[in-house]
C-alpha cells in the first residue's frame, strides 16, 4: 500500500543537511513497515535493530564515538554498514531511550550515515526522560493511520483520487461521482485508517472481518497499558480509555468515567494515552491570533482518538446502520463524523509537526458557543464545524465569525462542495457578511488547500 510518508521519508534520506530522523506514532500505524521500504532503495541495505526483541544490542552504544559504535554494531550483526550506502534502523527504542542522546554523535561523525529510530510509546521516554536530548541534531517525524486519500489509493480508486485533486472551492467534482464519493468516505469511517485493516478490507471488502482486526488490535493496545509510567494504575488507564469512545467530540470530563473516582488519577491516566498516542486531546484555543497554540485554556480538552475505525469498532457501531444514514453526522449522533474530520486535520499537518487539534469555546450566560475545530491556514484563522442541515443553523460558526471578525468559516457535511457569502444569523450585534465554505466528507483533508486559494476581502 503506497503510504505518503514514503516520499517523506525519501525527501528526508536525500538531503544535504540530514540528520538522524525520529520518527514517531501509536503502535501499528506502520513505522515499522515504512523504515524495511525504505531500506530497499539503498544498495547497502537496511540494518536493522530490535532493542525491545534484543535488548543486550544496546551495549554497542556505549562508546561516545561512532566510528566506535558502527564497528561494534558490524560486529553484533555480522554485515558491513557503510555510510551512504546502508540505513541504520533502530527500532523500539523506547526499550533503550537513552540512547536517543547517541544520535547526536552520527549527527556530528558520521553525516553520511542514515540513521532512523522508532518506538511506539517513544514519547513516554521523550516527556519523561533523564539523559541530554540531541537538541538540534536529530528531526522528528510523526506517522498517523492513513488517510482517506491513502484508503481510496490502497482500493484501486486513483482517478476518484485525481478528482478530489482537482477541486476548487468553486468547482467539486462531477455530481455522477459525489454519491460514490460519500459511500467511499462512509466505508472509510468503518475500516480506518490502521493499516492491517485497510489491507484486509481491500481484499475481503468484509466488515465484519475488518471488525475482528480492530478488536485484536484493541487487545493489543490494551496490553500495553502495563508498560506505560510507573505509578498509573493499569486498571485506571483501562477504565479511561473504554470510557473514551462515548467522550470523542465532547470534554474530558473525568466525573463521566467513574463518578467515584478521584480527578487528578483519572487526568494522569488521561494523559498518559494521549503520551501514548491513543488519544488527542482537542485544546480550547481564545482564537486571538497566531499561532493557535500560543492561547489555550488547559483545563479544557475535548476528545479525539487515535482511528475512525477502533472508534466506530469499539463503539459498537453498525455498518449497516452507517450504509444505511446518507449523511455521517446523523450516526452516533455526530460522533463519527467528528472523528473522522478531526482526525484527517490531524494527519494533514507538516510530517516534523507535532500533531495538534483546536477548538473554539465560549462559555457566557444566554450565549455559550463551540466549534468543533479551529485551523491555521497561512496567517488566516478558519473556524470549522461539522454540521448538517440549514447555514442558519450554524449559531456557534456564526458567534465566532463575529466575535472574531473572520472573513471565511467552513462547514463539513455530506453536501456538495459550495462557496457563497452569507450573513451571520445572531439576535444580536451587527450583522457580518462572510464566506461560507461547504466542503463534503471526503474533502476534509483538502480543507487548507481550498481555503488557501480563497481570497480575504
């Protein structure tokens, strides 16, 4: 399955300037899969390293020189990796996390050696580490489930692909192709995004089979709870992350995951699945200028999870029920269809930046307001709220365009692709005119480039 990470990665081993590259993400998102693809474009091969399998590997890193280490490493796996022509892999190293501060020393000694480190719970050791990180000499990359635009790819959908590529916010494409468009898009928010589904779904077009998978990945997620920072209780991660599904879209609210628990362990747990990559908290942003992450109220996070698919999985959602609703937002009463925004706005952010979501909330007696997600898009600030049904409707996006004198918003239904100007719909203050971009589910990810090409007034 062709995963756009690949050209990422490609682009990374052919710089100048390149440094070893950390690249980062929830287990069985594919890091591993995409190092051994590409390890086959060099000549010298992949050298690969499992400090989790083989832990006693870790001794090779021992001297502060890496002409030393390579030859210890040559020694340990009984092959020759020469610089320029092998890629060293170190994989799972969050088994061994001090030696992230090694790397510094391929930077600095070895240039021409390509180096890459993977771990699926490697931001634990990142939050919670006790060694001198490499500042400056290494780069980070971060992988999520793959895309709708990589779904359509692994099921043999290139020209519906090249369709959505084409897209302005003036002209969607062909009406023949939107129904077929949103019976992909609704398949999409069943199957997911973790790649060991996609590839069962492409070739059984089973979603009871693609269910199955999602569960045994669920055990296997489960089973790592053991693993993460002492002092969380395995139990309490547990309760909060069966509790999360009913939460996506809403805030975190530790009372709705057990009463009777105390906040402060249930917060903690919390965090540790968003460290883990399980979760992404959706931070309240003031929305007063950029960057969005510069203002942010911490005491209020709303839920994303890590895949549209374990979510419509453990959620118990029907595909049946989903085949059977034209629109997404009418399933689970919006839940769905929120995930699956969120999480392609998560996974179009730049490879080396740190995955983040926003949301605009106003609490205020007679006028509380929220949208769902809040983008950058250059310097424009783009509220985006996933609703069906009437533009009137959109009290929230209205509120927020006139509170913060936006020119643009979007909405995310399973309607055509629509530009038009309106005005804000409010009992109150004056009335501002804006452009009101309706984009269909299956444009989701191409919301910041639609949005790039519209002019501000």
């Amino acid at each position: 399955m062709k995963r756009n990470a690949e050209d990422r990665l490609a682009a990374w081993a052919a710089g100048k300037e390149r440094k070893p590259l950390v690249l980062r993400g929830a287990r069985q998102t594919g890091k591993t899969w995409l190092v051994r693809q590409l390890g086959e474009r060099f000549p010298g091969g992949l050298a690969y390293l499992n400090l989790e399998r083989d832990p006693e590997l870790a001794a090779c890193f021992t001297p502060n020189d890496a002409r030393a280490m390579l030859g210890l490493l040559e020694a340990r796996l009984r092959r020759t990796i020469t610089p320029g022509q092998a890629l060293l892999f170190l994989d799972e190293i969050q088994a061994a996390p001090e030696l992230l501060a090694k790397l510094r020393w391929f930077a600095e000694e070895l240039p021409a050696l390509h180096v890459v480190a993977a771990g699926s719970l490697l931001d634990f050791a990142l939050a919670n580490h006790g060694f001198s990180m490499p500042v400056g000499r290494i780069t980070y990359g971060h992988l999520e489930p793959m895309t709708f635009a990589e779904f359509l790819l692994a099921a043999g959908e290139e020209r519906l692909l090249e369709a959505i590529a084409r897209c302005t916010p003036r002209a969607g494409p062909s009406p023949a192709l939107h129904p077929r468009l949103l019976e992909l898009v609704r398949n999409y928010a069943l199957v997911g995004g973790m790649p060991a589904a996609v590839a069962d779904w492409v070739e059984h077009r089973s979603f009871t089979r693609t269910a199955e998978i999602h569960r045994d990945l669920l055990h296997t997620i489960r089973d790592d709870f053991a693993k993460y920072k002492r002092g969380v209780h395995t139990a309490r991660v547990g309760k909060v992350f069966a509790a999360l599904p009913r939460l996506v879209g809403r805030k975190f609210q530790p009372r709705q995951v057990d009463a009777d628990e105390k906040t402060l362990p249930l917060k903690d747990a919390f965090r540790m699945l968003a460290l883990a990559r399980m979760v992404t908290p959706v931070q309240r942003t003031f929305a007063n200028g950029i960057p969005l992450g510069a203002e942010v109220d911490e005491r209020y996070q709303k839920v994303c999870l890590l895949d549209t698919g374990l979510f419509a999985t453990q959620s118990g959602i029907d595909a049946a029920a989903v085949a059977a609703k034209a629109d997404l937002t009418l399933v689970n009463e919006g839940q769905l269809a929120e995930q699956l925004v969120g999480q392609e706005l998560r996974a179009h952010r730049p490879f080396n930046a740190e995955p983040a979501l926003f949301t605009w909330v106003r609490e205020a007696k007679s006028s509380n307001a929220e949208v769902d997600y809040v983008i950058q898009v250059g310097t424009r600030l783009v509220p985006v709220e996933v609703k069906a049904g009437a533009t009137g409707r959109l009290r929230s996006l209205h509120m927020m365009v006139a509170e913060k004198q936006l020119d643009l918003a979007v909405r995310v239904s399973s309607a055509p692709l629509q530009l038009r100007k309106v005005k804000t719909a409010l009992p109150i203050g004056p009335e501002r005119t804006f452009s009101l971009l309706s984009v269909p589910f299956y444009l989701a990810s191409e919301i910041p480039r639609l949005v790039e090409t519209i002019r501000k007034h």
